[in-house]
C-alpha cells in the first residue's frame, strides 16, 4: 500500500509543478535528463528511495539498456510513465 501511495503522490508532485510552472516541458526534459543518468548512486537505500525524484537504484541489463522494474514494487513510477502523464495534462 505504501508503495502504491508513494507512486501516486509523484504523480501528484508533477502535476502541481506543471500547475505552478506553467511549463510541462521543462519537467519533462528534467525527467529525460535525470533518466538518462547511468550512475547509480551510493549511498541511496531502500529506507530513503522515495525521497529521490527518481529511483536512484539504476539496474542494467547485460546490454547495457535498463532493466525494466516491476510497477507493483518500486517507489517510483517509471520516467516513462511520468512523461506520459505530462503530455496528457495539456
């Protein structure tokens, strides 16, 4: 349940920004950078995962292209997911 919560309230977080902003395409191009980041960070863990803006635990296939996470575990919505959502709202 918490982790259904925490997804939506990101949800949540990036409607208010683009209400406040008035400019989805900022968000969106910051979403697309921040994704684009390959470095995983070190000192993220699991108690504070949701606390990040996006998930700071970057998984890697073998290919080198992201893993893609189960939707029912994870603290985040996918960037995907986010991005979609925002290009919906206009």
């Amino acid at each position: 349940m918490q982790l259904a919560l925490s997804r939506k309230r990101e949800f949540l977080a990036d409607a208010t920004a683009v209400e406040l902003t008035r400019n989805p395409e900022g968000l969106i191009s910051a979403l697309q950078k921040l994704s684009a980041d390959e470095n995983q960070l070190q000192t993220a863990n699991s108690a504070t995962a949701n606390m990040y803006i996006v998930n700071p635990f970057k998984k890697n296939t073998k290919e080198g292209r992201k893993k893609k996470e189960s939707s029912l575990w994870s603290t985040h919505p996918s960037t995907e997911a986010r991005i979609e959502a925002l290009r919906n709202i206009r």
